[in-house]
C-alpha cells in the first residue's frame, strides 16, 4: 500500500461513521494538507479493488465506504443514518435452504432509528 492508501485504510477502519468520499478526503487534509480530492479518489478506487475496504452503495445516497470486517447494516428510511450492527451468521441457514455453497450475504435492515422515532 501506498502512503496515501494506509492512511485512508486507517481512516476508514477507525471511523465509526460509514464516510463519504468528501469526509475521507476533510479528515486526510488534516494530516497531509497538499492532498487533492482526486488523489484520495484513485487511492480510494484502489483499496475497493483489492478488497481492503468496501464501497456501501445505497438507493438515492451518495456512496460511503466502509471496513471489511462482516457486520450488517441497518438504514433509517427516515433520515437516511446507516448504522453496523452484527446479526447472528445466517451463511448455514441460507446455505441449507439453496442447497449451494455461497460466498456471503449482504444484509440491509431497513427501519426507523431510535432518534426519528421521538
Ligand atoms: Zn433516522
Ligand atoms: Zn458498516
């Protein structure tokens, strides 16, 4: 990995928030102020490619980026706020049903968050 790429890798796999390609490129900026938008672009691309980080792409929102580790993801259909939460591994179950080995799942729960329900 280039300088760039681990220092986006550990943005990524430190943030709790699931970071857009702007937040990402805010929060480098501060450690390496001649940085451009499209250098983190590319390095971005580039940890996407290898499989180091994961692209989140959601109906009607801008792209985010995300660590790899396996967890769910549960969307506010109210405002949007994607939160991770960890669902016991269905891979057996689903394996079971289709009688075929698979690779993984993507999970999206879609709910209304606890602050849009006040
Ligand atoms: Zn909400
Ligand atoms: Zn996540």
């Amino acid at each position: 990995m280039t300088r760039y790429e681990k220092k986006i890798f550990n943005i990524i796999n430190t943030s709790h928030s699931h970071m857009t390609i702007d937040e990402i490129y805010n929060t480098l900026k501060k450690e390496e102020p001649k940085v451009v938008l499209a250098t983190v672009y590319n390095n971005v691309n580039k940890l996407v490619q290898s499989g180091k980080i994961a692209k989140l792409s959601i109906e009607g929102q801008i792209d985010r980026y995300d660590k790899t580790l396996k967890h769910d993801h549960l969307i506010c259909s109210v405002c949007g706020k994607i939160s991770d939460y960890s669902f016991t591994d269905l891979t057996a179950k689903l394996e079971e049903e289709l009688g075929e080995v698979i690779e993984g799942y993507d999970l999206r729960i879609r709910y209304v968050c606890p602050d849009c329900r006040k």
